[in-house]
C-alpha cells in the first residue's frame, strides 16, 4: 500500500512517454517510407523519360528507313536490284548490310545465284535461322515502338509482336530529358503501319543485331540491318553527357545485354546495388537503364530531435506528478491525523460514558418502585441514548482497527441464543416506541466458540438500521441456526427494503442511501461495511438475501470445535 502513490506516479510519467514516443518513432518510420516511395517514383519517372527519350531516336530512324525503303521500292523492276542495294549499304552511315525475302520468306538478296561477299556469307550464316523464323515478320497490330521483346533460348531476342494487353502495361511517358542538349521536338505523327514494319533484336555469336523490316505491296520483306555502333554513338549523344549536373550526387548507367556498362552519365561513382532499375522498351528489351545513388540516410539527429520534447514531457508530468503526490500526501496526512483525533476522542469518550451508562442504570433500579413515571422516562431516555452513543463510539473504534488490519477475534464458550435474547431486550424499548414487535425464534440451544462481541456489534448494528429505516413496520423477526460449523443469524423487517441498485453499495464505507437532514434518519454510513468487515475476520459472511418484503441479512460465523 504504501508503494502505490509512488507507482501510479511512475506509470503517470511513463505511459504517456512510452506512448509517445511509439508514436513518434511509427510516424517517422512512415515518414520514411513514404520518402522512399517519392523517391522511387521519382527515379521511375526519370528512367521512364530516358526510356522514352532513346524510343524518339527509334522513331525518327523507322521514318528515316521507311522512306529508304519506298525509295529502293520504285528501283524493283520487278526485282530488287542488287547492285543498289550493295551500293546503299555501303553508302548508309546508319546501315551495315540489307536482305530482301519473297511472300514466302525465301531469300531474294543476298542473291541465291552468284557470288557473295564476305560480309554477305557472313550475314546469311547468322541471320539463316531468322529467315526460317518467318512469323516474326508478321507483328500483331501493336505498337512497334513500345513492344516488349518475346525471349526464346534458341537464339532470338525479341520481335514485333507483342498481345494488346502487353502494349497498355508498357505504355511509356513520352517526355524528353531536361537537359538543353537533347532536342525536344517530338516527331510528327506518321501513319500506322504495324502490319507492315517493326523490329527485331536478334541474338548471335554472342552479339546483338538491330534489324528493321519492311513489307512492300507485293508481300516481299525489305530487310536493314543497322550499324551497332552507330546506334550506340546515336543513343549516347541523345544522353546528357557524363558529368550530369542535373542528377546531383547520382548516376544513370545504360547497361547492355549481358550487363556491361555501355555509358553513364551523374556525379556518383559508387559500386553499391541500383536503388532502381529498368528495362529499355523495344527493340532495346535486352538492355536496361539502372539508378545508382547513396541512398536516403536517416540523419542521427533524428533520434535527438524526438527524444528532447519527450524528455521535456516526462519532466513536465515528472513535476505535475510530484506536486500531485505531496499534495496527495498532504491530504492523506491531515486525513490521518483527523481519524487519529475522532479515534482518541472517541476512546476518551468511552470511559466517561460507560460510567454514566452504568450510574444511569444503578440510578434506574433504585427508582423502579418510584410513582413518578416520568422520572422512570426520562432514565429511560438517559439509558438508551447512553447506550446509542457506545454503539456509535465502538463502531468508530473497530472501524479504526480493520482499517489498520488491526482486529482480533477473541473466541470464548457462550450460548448464542441467550446473548441474541439479551441483545433484543435491549432494543425492546426502542424498537415498541417505533411500533415494531420482536420476534425470535432460537435454533442453537447450546453454547459454541465465537467472539459474542462481534456478534454482538453486528446485532447492534443491523437492529439500530432496523430502528431508523423501518419505524412503524410491524413485526422484525430474527432466527438462529447451525450450519455445519457456522452459526447463522437471520434478521428480517418488513419496512421499506432496499433497491436493487443498492444491493453492494450499503456495504461501502460512508455510503448513505439518502444523506439529506429532512430525511430524519442520523448515521455515519460505517455500520453494514463494518458489520461485513467483523462477520468476515470471524471466517464468515453478512450478506443482503432476497426477501418479497423488508430487508433480510444472515449472518455466518464460523464457530471452533
């Protein structure tokens, strides 16, 4: 008990500390998080744009070889000639060699017939296997611009074929870089010609080739294969340059296919993991943009920035429950030395009130033959409020010691009934004046172990509520039984009885069911609390019993053998 003011003190400080600063700490974890998810949208965003950045440079090429294309087209008299062809091949910066294949996907150039060059035996032995793979030249209507590569492990990338569902994921923000360099305009609309063009990444010997194809009106297929490393050198210039000054401390790196740096271009020269990558659209699915930076550091001075308002707190609530303590001690000191002063009172009352309690009754007897009747009343009276007051002073007194745990049960050999008929002769007087008759009914008949001083304050008490709550109510009736060991005293009115409500209430200390002075009824609110608390240290009970009238209690005392 006396550590409780000093613990519910703690937990007042702690609680609403640790509670804080949980929330603190789940909210810049949020905060965090949410950082880390702007700052991957960002850099998504970043590399979309880049993406969609070296798709414009694809764009303008495909409308470049489109218009080649038609142009080699008007040269076919029917046939392709081939001379024109070697002859653009070789003159073309963006070109490195063509071929030309019928409706139905036979080689038309290089030439079956005839000979070949070096470059041409070279590009029929690797693009043999392509040729035979003639459903890549039928692309479904999608996109060419933005369709994903289609892998296979027998030795091509990707083609122009992708599913519709595929071409709206892959959709792509068609925004430039920032960088002044890189020309914005984007270029003009052209016509659809999914079924007739697209693109084709094709793997081998371990290298990458970017093929353009085109499908004339007579159903044969103009081929150009492009200059890898112009494309590369095109790409790279379409980039920022290297220093990257927009990017802060980052770096973007443009990886190939089997993941050498092709070119980069930031400030940031870590080696660490990518916060973010992804894959270039097709044709250049093999290859992907990656985004190396330090990465977000929580600032150590986060911890101290959350840490002093809650250290501030905690003394705030420190200081408030330390005043809320003294003043508490403050309090519960008065209170004790009140309950001191009304107990020594008391006590020093109990003599001087005993003794005229005693000459009261001595003075009683002597003037019993007296004719004067109203001499007799007014003893009486003397008697019984002298007798009033020793139940109030000793029901301050025991209050007093069960609160100190300071009650002692003292069992002596005595007949219940005897002292429960003694008892009623005394409030006999009283209780005709309230016109109500008493009626015992004893069922013990022998005498037990118990202390008949809790017994008797316990009758005192019920009684005396008798006497106040349920004047004029007729019969009180009070019975005595044995229960096993326990001695068991029933008392029962028919006044007014008690609310339902109120049932587990009467038994708290000080607690009145009505306190107002127009009421009539005195009392100090300790009397059925007290009598529990006396029944309970005997090793019993009062309780409150259902009754259709009136208010029952039993009391239980569990007896020595």
């Amino acid at each position: 008990m006396r550590y409780r003011a000093p613990l519910l003190l703690v937990l007042l400080v702690m609680v609403p500390v640790l509670l804080l600063g949980i929330l603190g700490y789940r909210l810049q974890q949020q905060e965090q998080q949410l950082v880390d998810v702007q700052l991957q949208k960002l850099i998504d965003q970043q590399l979309t744009s880049v993406d969609a950045h070296l798709q414009g440079h694809f764009r303008q090429l495909e409308s470049l070889l489109r218009q080649r294309a038609a142009d080699l087209n008007r040269l076919a008299d029917p046939d392709y000639p081939a001379e024109a062809l070697r002859r653009f091949a070789k003159d073309s910066a963006y070109i490195r060699q063509l071929f030309v294949l019928d409706d139905s996907g036979a080689r038309l150039f290089p030439p079956r017939a005839g000979a070949l060059s070096r470059e041409e035996r070279g590009l029929v032995e690797r693009l043999q296997p392509l040729w035979d793979s003639s459903e890549l030249f039928h692309p479904v209507g999608a996109d060419p611009h933005v369709a994903n590569p289609v892998p296979t492990g027998s030795g091509y990338l990707a083609s122009g074929k992708l599913q519709s569902r595929e071409a709206q994921e892959l959709a792509v923000d068609r925004s430039t870089l920032p960088d002044p360099r890189v020309p914005t305009a984007a270029p003009q609309a052209e016509p659809a010609v999914a079924e007739a063009s697209g693109w084709i990444a094709w793997y081998v010997d371990a290298g990458l080739m970017h093929i353009y194809w085109w499908r004339d009106h007579t159903g044969r297929t103009l081929g150009f294969v492009l200059n890898e490393a112009r494309l590369l050198s095109d790409l790279i210039n379409r980039l920022p340059d290297g220093s990257g000054g927009e990017l802060g401390n980052a770096e973007i790196r443009l990886l190939g296919g089997r993941g050498e740096l092709l070119y980069g271009w930031g400030a940031y020269q870590g080696d660490g993991a990518a916060l973010r990558s992804r894959n270039l659209s097709h044709p250049l699915g093999s290859w992907h943009l990656e985004y190396h930076a330090p990465g977000l550091q929580r600032a150590a001075t986060d911890w101290l920035d959350m840490a002093v308002p809650l250290l501030l707190l905690a003394a705030g609530l420190a200081g408030l429950g330390y005043l809320l303590y003294r003043e508490h001690g403050r309090e519960l000191r008065l209170a004790q030395q009140r309950v001191n002063f009304v107990n020594q009172v008391s006590h020093e009352l109990k003599t001087p009130l005993t003794n005229l309690r005693l000459y009261t009754e001595m003075l009683q007897d002597r003037l019993s033959d007296d004719s004067d009747s109203g001499v007799q009343r007014y003893l009486e009276v003397l008697t019984g409020e002298s007798r009033r007051l020793a139940r109030l002073i000793d029901n301050v007194l025991s209050f007093a010691r069960v609160q100190r745990g300071q009650l002692n049960i003292r069992p002596q050999s005595s007949d219940p009934d005897e002292q429960i008929e003694r008892i009623l002769q005394t409030f006999a007087p009283l209780l005709l004046q309230r016109e109500i008759d008493l009626a015992f009914d004893a069922g013990v008949g022998r005498e037990l172990q118990y202390d008949p001083a809790v017994l008797e304050q316990i009758l005192n008490n019920l009684l005396g509520n008798c006497e106040k709550y349920a004047p004029q109510s007729g019969l009180l009736r009070v019975r005595s039984w044995l229960e096993g060991s326990a001695l068991c005293v029933e008392v029962q009115d028919r006044g007014p009885g008690i609310a339902a409500t109120e049932h587990q209430r009467i038994f708290e200390p000080f607690y009145r069911s009505s306190s107002r002075l127009t009421d009539g009824v005195s009392g100090t609110g300790i009397g059925l609390g007290l009598a529990r608390d006396l029944a309970r240290a005997h090793g019993g009970d009062l309780t409150l019993e259902a009754s259709e009238s009136g208010a029952c209690f039993t009391i239980r005392l569990e007896t020595r053998p």
